[in-house]
C-alpha cells in the first residue's frame, strides 16, 4: 500500500488526512507540554521559593514513564489506540481547565499543581505506544521513518517555541490564563482526532493476565538482541548523557558569565540541531539505514555532551550543542522506527512501552547528576557524567554488535 512512499515520503505521508490529523496531535501535544511546565514551574517557584520544588513537579511529571509505561503499552495493546488517544486528550483538556478555573477563583494549592502534573505524566507514560503506534500503524514499514522523523522534528521545533509562546501567555494572562489555553488546545486535539478513519491492528489472541502480558512482550524484547540492544542504549543516553541539560543555565551563568538571553541561546542550540537535522534525514532515509542512523546519532550525543563539558566559551558550547541536536535529530525518530519495525505486529505496542520505561531513566538521570554536582562542582559532575556516557555508550555497542550491523 505505500509502493510510492520511498520516493517522495514526506509528500506521501502528508496526503494522508488521518495521517496529518495524528501529527497535528502531536504538535498541540508537543507546545503545550513545554507552556504546561513553565506554567508550572514559575507558579510552584514564586510560591515556594525553592528550585528543589521545582524539580519535585518536573520529577512528578516524569515518575509515570518510569513506573507505568508497560503497563499503558499492555492497556494499548488491547483497546483501539484512536479512542484511547481521544480519551486521553479529553482528560487533559478537563484537567487543565479545572486547574485554570481554580486559579482564576484564587483556590488553587501546590498538590492541586502536584496532581497536574501526574496526570499529564500519564499521558506521556503512554505516548509511544498509543499515539506513535496509531501513526506507525497509518504510515507502513515504508516510510516509518520519515513519519517518525517529521514526528521528532515537530517536538524539537516546540523545544524552542513552546516556552516562547508559554512566557508571553503566563506574563498577559496569568497563572489560569495559561492552564485554561492548555485546556482549549487539548480539547481541539480532541476534536482533531475524532474523525481519524484508521482502526488499530489489535492481537486476535486470547486475552492473558496484564502482569503475564508485559513479561511476555519483554521476555521478547530481551531475546531479540537488536531490540534489547536498541532499548539499552536509549536506557543508557537517558541515565547518563540527556540529564547534563539540566546543567546548561548553571554553567552559563557561573562558568561562562552569561546573561540569561544567551543562556537560553545555549538551550535552545540542541533543538535548532535537531530540526535541521531532520530536514536531511525525512526525505532520505530508508529502512535499511535505520540502526545506522540511530547508532551514528547517539553516538554524536554522547561525544558532543564530551565535548560541551570541556567547553569554556558561549561559542565553542554553541557549536557543540547544536552537532548534539544533530544527533537527537537521528537517535529520537529512530529509537521508535526501530522497536516498531522489528517488533511483531502483535507485540508493538508492549515493547513500545518497554522503550517508555527506558527513556523514563531521565529523572533517575538528573538526581544523579545533582548528586554528582554536590560532589565534584557543576564542571566536574557535567564531565565526570559525561564520560560515563560515552564509556557506556562504547559498552552497548560491544556487547550488541547487531547495533553495527
């Protein structure tokens, strides 16, 4: 059904209504995550004054990935995947507003934004394997992973223009101006997917216990080694390389004596990376180039995470950090192209689970590095993580060669 694809995927994919309905998903996803937690962030740090608060509500946003993951992929697996996107946007959408209205009415507390937080992180907790499943689904093998990268890019692009739009909004309308606009566009996703057309591929084997279903799919996962070598080495970049972004502000500020415009400059250069990154990688790539592309673009990471914590100067750091989007451009469409596209159709979305688990390592990641920060100095713990990175990255790839085949 996609004999065409390869030749012009991205033209191909686009043409697909249910197709540009899911990334249109994706993108109201994608923007509103990032203004969900500036929101957040700023409302939690003028009422506490403490940045371990902060970080609290990001850890809480993230703790479900790490936790329920497998289990959403288990739960995907035997629903129709475009229902359960619906139901998780309408979710949303009435948490968000009840957030705004209770911040407009001057009721709302810290374990109300607490509870928010959660709930959005459930989303995220099945993201992989309901939402990219369904877009995997509508794309085909063939151009999996042009879809993928498009997918990747559009998160990027948000990277940068999400707390943009998420800054202006908070400083105008306010702590329930924000929530309640968080509220609307998830409801418009919610309508935006209504009249998606595709049916999800669901298993026609005999339902099993839910504990006996996620040991199977992992099981699976652990005995193709291209699989479990894929999930490792996304196990690894999140653990031990992604969490030196919570570095960037403290480096640019004590280490460089940056103002904060060109500190955001230095966040923003990873993103910038990867969308660029992608608009090579989209029209070009095909399924024999995969786990190439995906080796290739963690191990830039890694090495460019080196590199970043041996940096002195705003342009040197720059530089670095913009090769390393270049490499998540590769490594964040492909960790997904390739579970999807070497799973069995009817294990998809578990093992799509099991990869949210791995890149549920983040927070684990960061609590680490704050450790090591306390230990060795924020210079020392940025190298001192990053080397481990790279040492764990070499490790993966000797101990599954079928990564560099």
């Amino acid at each position: 059904m996609t004999a065409a694809a390869p030749h012009r995927p991205i033209r191909n994919l686009l043409s697909s209504a249910d197709y540009r309905r899911v990334w249109f998903v994706g993108g109201v996803i994608w923007t509103m995550r990032w203004l969900e937690v500036l929101a957040m962030s700023i409302y939690t740090f003028d009422l506490t004054g403490s940045a371990f608060a902060v970080a609290l509500m990001t850890a809480l946003r993230s703790l479900p990935m790490l936790l329920v993951s497998a289990y959403a992929g288990a739960i995907a697996e035997r629903f129709d995947r475009r229902r359960l996107l619906i139901a998780a946007m309408i979710m949303l959408a009435i948490s968000n507003a009840v957030l705004g209205l209770l911040a407009l009415a001057g009721w709302i507390e810290l374990w109300h934004i607490a509870i928010g937080a959660m709930l959005n992180g459930l989303y995220w907790a099945a993201d992989m394997s309901v939402r990219r499943t369904v877009m995997a689904e509508i794309a085909g093998i063939d151009r999996l992973g042009a879809a993928m990268t498009v997918d990747s890019a559009t998160n990027n692009l948000t990277r940068f223009l999400g707390p943009i739009a998420g800054g202006l909004i908070y400083q105008f309308l306010g702590l329930h101006g924000s929530f309640l606009v968080v509220g609307l566009f998830y409801a418009l996703a919610a309508i935006a997917a209504l009249p998606i057309s595709h049916r999800s591929e669901l298993s026609g084997a005999p339902p099993m216990r839910m504990l006996d279903s996620i040991l199977e799919g992992l099981r699976h996962a652990l005995a193709d080694r291209a699989i479990a070598g894929t999930l490792a080495l996304t196990f690894v970049l999140n653990l031990l390389v992604f969490p030196y972004n919570a570095l960037i502000p403290v480096i640019g500020r004590d280490e460089m004596g940056l103002e904060p415009f060109p500190i955001g400059v230095l966040m923003a250069a990873e993103g910038v990376g990867a969308v660029i990154g992608a608009m090579f990688i989209a029209p070009l790539i095909r399924p024999a180039g995969y786990m190439r592309l995906y080796v290739v673009g963690s191990s830039t990471i890694a090495i460019s995470v080196l590199l970043f914590a041996l940096s002195h100067s705003f342009e040197s750091a720059l530089i670095v950090l913009t090769l390393s989007g270049l490499g998540v451009a590769g490594f964040a469409s492909m960790q997904s192209t390739l579970v999807y596209s070497l799973a069995p159709p009817g294990l998809r979305p578990r093992i799509m689970g099991a990869l949210s688990t791995c890149i549920g390592a983040m927070p684990l990641g960061i609590l680490y590095i704050g450790f090591l920060a306390a230990q060795l100095g924020t210079r020392g713990a940025l190298l001192a993580l990053a080397i481990q990175g790279v040492v764990a990255v070499a490790l993966v790839l000797i101990i599954w060669p079928e990564l560099r085949r």
